[in-house]
C-alpha cells in the first residue's frame, strides 16, 4: 500500500469515526424516546441494555478513533487493515443486536445493514463489499430465521403484533431484504469501482505533474547554473575591459608623449640644419676672403 493510498484510506476511516458518534447517538436517544413515550415498546429492551449498546458503541468507537489520530506514518499496514475491516464488521452486528431487541420480523432496523454497505464501499474494492452484503444477509436471514424456528426468544416490538411466527412474513423478509442487499451492492461495486478509477487517474496525473516538476527543478538549477557562469564571465569580461580602456589610455599617453618628443626632434633638427647651412656659409665666405687677401698679396707684391 502506497502512502497515497494509505491516507486516503485513513481520510476515509477518520470521516466514518466522526459519523458513527452521530449515527450511535441518534441510535441511543431514538431506543430511550421510544421507551419513555411507549412503555409497551420492546419490553425486552430494558433501559440496561440500552446503555450497555451505548457503552459498547461509543467505547469501540473511542478506540478507532484513539488509534487513527495518530500520523498516517506511525500507523503500519497491518493496523489500517484490521481497522478498516473493523469498521463493517464490527457494526453488523451491533446492529445485528438492535435488530434482534427490536422486534427482528416487526422491526425497521434492517435498514441500518444498508449504512454498512456504504461504509464497506468507501473502504472496500469489489470483493469486500461483496462480503459484507453477504455477511449482512447471514446476519439478518439467520437471526430471523433461528428465531421462527424458536431456537432463540423473540422479543415483541409492539403489543398485539402477529407477523411472528408468520412463515409467510418470515419469507417474504428474508427474500426480500437478500434482493434489495444485493441491489445495494451491486449499486455499491459500481460507484466504488467508478470512484477508485477516478483516484487512479488523479494518481497519475499527480505522478505525471510530481515528474514534470522535478524536470522543470532540474532544469531551474541549470539556469541557476548557467546564471552563476554568465555572472562570472560578465565580471571577468568587465575587469578584461577595464584592463583594455586602462591599455588604451597608456597607449594614448605614450602616443601624446611620442609626438611631443618628434615636435622636439624635428625642432632640433631644424635647428641643427640651420646651422649647418650657416657653417657652410662662413667656410664659403672664409674661402672667399682667403682668395681675397692672395689677390691683395699678389697686388702689393707687385707693387714692390
């Protein structure tokens, strides 16, 4: 059993708990009514045992409830079973004995069988609802039928009735009450089994939403991932462009200071050639007067 399944199961336990106060409660208040307004009513139903079934009712009841309020992961498989399987069989026959007090043949409370095949539905899958149908026919056919045949007391509803002892009434309610138990089961399969397949559906679309979530998990810490390595590589790209403006300012620099040294260079230069221009000059007018002065030589010379 699945843990799904396991709560659901213990969802539906704990409903029925909560119900059977009530269910047990109007029982109870519904005998002591009937007893107070009616004194010839079930005189074999004395208030005694009227609170004896209350005792035993509400204890039963008590103990269900003492062991399904507890975790559904503290409560083994085992124990959910036999809990469950307690809820319907447990009942028949308790009201198995307020069938018999009341009146078996005389009485109405034959319907109270039919409450168990709807618990037995929303516990049960086919072939324990099955069962307990049949466990309430053997339940209520046998208590009748023992009793016609006076192998226990019948226990008169009213004052005055005469369907004990009818073979004829005797017959006729235990065909009739096995026909409507088995359309009541029948009734029972099908809506249990319609209710079980709409679960199993919804359990799969669970699993197919539980597998889709995990995926898209999977792939939000890939993106966690993948955002983490961009964030990185945007900072180290960040700090490779601070380093590249940084270069380039370098290298604006050292270009500015090249073309200021050229500037001086080409300066210098022109200044350098301008003298070599003047040198030449001089040496041309040095050589000049030289020439000069041999001529004025040459002249004076001859002069003498």
């Amino acid at each position: 059993m699945d843990i799904f399944e396991k709560q659901q199961r213990l969802e539906a336990i704990q409903k029925i708990v909560k119900v059977r106060w009530f269910n047990a409660a109007v029982i109870i208040s519904l005998g002591l009514i009937l007893k107070i307004q009616f004194s010839g009513w079930a005189p074999g139903f004395e208030y005694v045992k009227i609170g004896l079934l209350a005792v035993v009712a509400f204890g039963y009841n008590f103990i269900y409830w003492f062991f399904i309020r507890r975790p559904v992961e503290k409560i083994s498989d085992r124990t959910l079973n036999i809990i469950a399987l307690c809820q319907v069989v447990v009942d028949q026959f308790m009201y198995a004995l307020v069938f018999y007090f009341t009146g078996t043949v005389e009485s109405i409370a034959f319907l109270l069988f039919y409450i168990t095949i709807l618990v037995a539905s929303s516990l049960y899958k086919t072939r324990g609802i099955i069962l307990s149908g049949i466990l309430a026919v053997i339940l209520h056919n046998g208590t009748l039928i023992i009793e016609y045949y006076r192998l226990i007391p019948h226990i008169t509803a009213y004052p005055g009735t005469v369907w004990f002892g009818n073979s004829e009434m005797t017959r006729g309610k235990v065909i009739g009450f096995t026909f409507y138990m088995a359309v009541a089961v029948a009734f029972s399969v099908v809506l249990s089994n319609l209710i079980r397949n709409r679960e199993a559906r919804l359990r799969q679309e669970r699993d197919k939403v539980k597998e889709q979530s995990n995926v898209l998990m999977l792939q939000t810490q890939e993106l966690s991932q993948t955002k983490d390595y961009l964030h990185e590589a945007l900072t180290k790209s960040d700090a490779a462009r601070v380093e590249i403006e940084k270069t380039k300012t370098d290298l604006e620099k050292a270009n500015l200071e090249l073309q200021a040294k050229l500037r001086e260079l080409e300066k210098y230069g022109q200044v350098t050639t301008g003298r070599e221009l003047r040198m030449i000059e001089l040496k041309d007018k040095i050589k000049t007067m030289e020439a000069r002065m041999k001529e004025l030589e040459l002249q004076i010379n001859k002069k003498q």
